[in-house]
C-alpha cells in the first residue's frame, strides 16, 4: 500500500488489511502477558521488546541506562520524529499467577489491558507496517517505558526524555484499553499514602497519650473531609485505600491511607498537599504517634487543546473507522511529553476490563485490528503533516 494513498480515504480497509496479521498480533500478546514485570522488574519484557525489533531490521535497538527498551525505524527522509511509548511495568506482583487464557472473544490474564496490550502492539508495530508495504518518511521512535507506575512515577520515561537522541515532532501513549481513548491533556494528579505509627514511649508523654493508630488516622481523614475543594478549577480529593490490623482483638499500632488529588490547578494541588501535610504535624503534636504524608507520584495539569491538528487528525482516522472518541484524561507518560512541549495524545487499542472480585482482566479481541488500524492511521496523518501547526 502506498502512505500517501491511504490518508485519509483508505483508513478504513486498514482492518481488512491486517487480517493476515491477526494471529501473529494475538500470540505476541500472550507471550508478553505472561511475563511478570511489577514496577522496577521489567528486564524480561525489555528484552522481550529488543527482540521483536531486532527481528524487524531494526539497527538502534537497545536499552538505555534506566532500563528501556528502545528502537528507531528510520524514515525515507527523516523530516520528522514521531514517538510511541507503551509503559511495560504492571501493578501485579511476580508471584501472582500470569497464565493466559483464550477464548473465543476474549483474553484473560492479569494486566493484561494494562498494559501489555499495548506493549505487544508497539513491539510488533515495525512488523505490522512492513505486512501492509508502509514505508514512512518519518523516523519512528518506539519506547517501552519503564518503572512508569505507582512510586515509578513516570522514572524511566521521564529519563528518556531528558536524554532524547533526537528531536521529537508528535508523541503517542499506545494503552491496551478503551478503544475510543482520546487523551490529549493531563489533569494535574498527585498520589499519596499518610502514614500513622504510634510511638513506643519510654516515659508519659505530653500529648493525649497513645491512641489507635486507626482512631488517629480517622482523625485525620475527617479533617481532610473538611479540606475546602473549589468546583472551579475542578478539585477533587480521592480517597482509595486504607490498611489497618491484623486481629479484631488487638489496637492496631500502624495505619496507612491511600489518597489521589486531582486538580485542573497544579496550585490547587500543592496548597491542599501542604494543608494535609500540616495536618500530619499536628496530630503528631497532639497524639503520641509518628503521622506523614508521603507524594510519591505527580503530574502536571496541561496539554494541547481540541483544535490543535493533531487532535483533529486523530478525530478524522477515528471517524473513518467508526470510532467513537472519549476525550477523558488519566495518568500516563503523556503528561511527561505535555511538560516538554511536545504535542501528543494517548489512545487506546481495544475494550476490556480490569480485574474486579467477580471476573478477572480481560481485552476483547474482535477490536483490537480496528485499534491497530487507528495507531496506523494517526502516524500516516503525521508522517504526511496533517497534523502540522499553522
């Protein structure tokens, strides 16, 4: 197929035309599902991602210094620089079970819409391109991102960005799921744990004396329920997860909550992290208990706006092929090129769900050609400078 005949017009045989791939896609999904990669252990996937490309010719394949994988296939004339990142550290532990099941519609495994769908989508994409006889004029630069979530906080990524071996023009997030996903700003987001420990005393202290740490942590929640929150900008604080105990009989001497606050201000953020933080102190004061607040993870509020070319390119090949886009926002190593000025956007490869009490993770398989189809469709819109500032 030529590039320049298929944008936009023929977007939308590109499904049909990847049906030879469909196998070789699938089975590269199970085999990267099935490899554990929690945060700061993504080596075996790393060296899953070199492999694919060097079996694609690819010559500058390799992991830099903290841990990605990294390939370049090299456009006809390098005008431009488009980047595709898929993040390969998951929030399972390696000792949990990473069989794969597949069945006729679906596959089962942990994680495995987040992300190894599309780490599988972006290890196979030189492959893909080379079955349907695309040849780009732009350099296409592939990255599997490591230690991208919880207290990864984006590291690995964030690294590669600063270290860039050439200019990036356009950056694309490739997630298993939704289809339809259509992220091109991030809302500002900071991830915390407040810990409370109470203090093993020598002697009487001067405060109200030792508490359970689940009461004093209680406290603390009621007072950031009392944290004023602005409906504009739009200010939310999330409180996700709380550990506490291990008998019904026994104080328990530790308790720890799990919070998000997520803000269209990043000012709006650091005032409530510092109202929260001061919190901490007091009742540290106050009880005879150790209380912090650790940010372990953070964005920046920011990104491109609707009108910009990009978007309205991506809209245009979603459109071709009937997709319904869902502008939404959720953290992803978009907002790391959204601080660097580089217009990107994140999208989503097929549907799924993540794992509930009832049923474990799933993708859908009919969409995931029509996913693939998408990503290909937005780099020829790139490559041919549809999505070009004025």
């Amino acid at each position: 197929m030529e590039a320049q005949t298929l944008f936009p017009d023929r977007i939308g045989e590109l499904p049909q035309a990847l049906l030879p791939m469909r196998e070789r896609l699938l089975a590269n999904l199970v085999m990267i599902a099935q490899i554990p990669a929690p945060t700061g252990e993504e080596s075996e996937r790393v060296q899953f991602l070199l492999d694919r490309f060097a079996e694609a010719g690819l010559t500058d394949d390799a992991a830099d210094e903290a841990g990605n994988a990294v390939g370049v296939l090299r456009g006809r004339t390098s005008r431009r620089t488009i980047l595709l990142v898929s993040h390969l550290d998951t929030i399972i532990p390696a000792s949990q079970d990473h069989n794969v099941t597949v069945k006729a519609d679906r596959i089962f495994a942990p994680a495995v819409g987040d992300n190894a769908m599309g780490a599988a989508i972006v290890s196979l994409l030189p492959a893909v391109l080379e079955h349907l006889g695309i040849r780009l004029d732009s350099d296409l630069l592939l990255v599997g991102s490591t230690h991208s979530l919880g207290r990864g906080n984006h590291a690995g990524f964030r690294f590669f960005l600063d270290h860039l071996p050439q200019r990036v023009d356009c950056g694309i997030c490739v997630e298993g799921m939704q289809l339809g996903r259509l992220n091109f700003f991030s809302i500002g987001t900071a991830r915390a744990d407040v810990t409370c420990t109470v203090r093993q005393l020598s002697e009487p202290s001067r405060s109200y004396g030792s508490e359970s740490a689940l009461v004093v942590l209680n406290h603390i929640i009621n007072r950031i329920l009392a944290i004023a929150t602005p409906s504009r900008p739009y200010t939310v604080i999330r409180m996700g997860k709380m550990r506490a105990g291990v008998s019904y009989d026994v104080e328990p001497d530790q308790a720890e909550l799990g919070l998000e606050i997520v803000s269209h201000s990043d000012e709006m953020i650091e005032r409530i992290c510092g109202e929260i933080n001061d919190i901490t102190v007091e009742m540290t004061a106050r009880h005879a208990v150790d209380a912090e607040l650790d940010v372990f993870f953070s964005t920046k509020a920011g990104g491109i706006p609707f009108a910009h070319a990009l978007v309205k390119g991506v809209v245009e090949v979603m459109r071709r092929l009937e997709i319904e886009p869902d502008q939404g926002h959720s953290p992803s190593e978009l907002s790391e090129m959204i601080a660097r000025n580089i217009p990107a956007v994140t999208l989503g490869i097929t549907r799924g769900r993540r794992s509930s009490r009832r049923q474990p993770d799933h993708v859908v398989i009919e969409p995931i050609l029509t996913g693939v189809a998408q990503l290909i469709g937005v780099i020829l819109a790139v490559d041919q400078g549809v999505c070009d500032e004025p």
